[in-house]
C-alpha cells in the first residue's frame, strides 16, 4: 500500500531566474520581428521629431479637461447640424456617378478658365452679341444643362414642401 503523502514541497520560482527567462523572451521577440521593431522605432523618431509626441503627452496629461472642453463642445446644437451636414454629404457624393461628376468638374474648369480670360482682357460683350451668341451650339448646350439644373432644382423643392405639408 502507498503511503500518505504528508508533506507538499512547494518550490518559489527564484526572481533572479524569472528575470533572466523574461528578458530572454522579450530578446526572442525582439530577434524575430527586428523589421517591424525598427520601422516602428523609426516611426516613433520621426512623431517625436515634428512634436507629434509632445503634444500628444501633454493632451494625454490634461486628459480630463480636455475631455470636458470636447463634451462641451459636442453637446452645442451646431455640432449636430454639422455632424448632420457631414453625413449628407457623404450620401450626397457616394450616390454620385463618378463619370458624371468629372464631366461636371471639367465644366466648371473651363469655365472659370474662361472666365478669367474675359476679365483679364476686358472684353464686354454687346447686347447684339449676346444675342448672336445663342447660336453657338456650346452656348445652346450649356443654357440647356442649366436649365435641366433649374428644373431638377424646383423638383426637389416642391418634393420637399409637398413632404413638410402632410
């Protein structure tokens, strides 16, 4: 028959040997993700280089007063029109199509080119030819895009007030 075991001898790892284990883990770490470890500690440089650090150190110190300016200035009814705003925004030019967008943007460029050229040179234009202007097919194409513009404007408009009524 077996004994009964009467005494447990319980054995406390020694600190010296703990250390030496922890740092030759940390060693090990450091051998097999030495690129990453210096790309970051020459990320860190470069943040402490242009103050990035500092600042970030001195907001992190101050971090509740800070806090308390942020909420004071999230909770002011501008901040929601402005989130608001930011959000439509988004959905505005995410529903864009990015063909039709480009056009548009290449429009106004040549537009405000356009445009400064006539101010620049001083050009006044006569009522007769203004008139004689009409039948220059950009110019017909351009008060056509304009009025399409006009009228999907008045569209939405009436949309919306049909919308506030009900």
């Amino acid at each position: 028959m077996a004994k009964a075991i009467r005494q447990i001898k319980k054995e406390v790892p020694n600190p010296v040997e703990e250390k030496a284990e922890a740092i030759s883990a940390i060693v090990d770490a450091l051998a097999e993700n030495r690129d990453a470890i210096v790309k970051t500690l020459n990320i860190v440089k470069q943040l402490n280089e242009i103050g990035i650090l500092d600042a970030v150190n001195a907001l992190l110190e101050k971090r509740t007063e800070v806090s308390v300016i942020a909420l004071q200035q999230v909770n002011q009814p501008a901040m929601y029109n402005t989130v608001k705003n930011a959000f439509n925004a988004f959905k505005f030019f995410g529903s864009l199509q990015p063909e039709k967008l480009q056009t548009i943007m290449s429009g106004v460029d040549r537009s405000l080119e356009r445009f400064t050229d006539a101010v620049e040179s001083g050009e006044e234009q006569s009522l007769w030819k203004l008139g004689r202007s009409m039948t220059n097919p950009e110019i017909r194409t351009s008060l056509t895009s304009m009025l399409q513009f006009l009228r999907g404007m008045g569209e939405a408009f009436s949309e919306d007030q049909q919308q506030q009524l009900h």
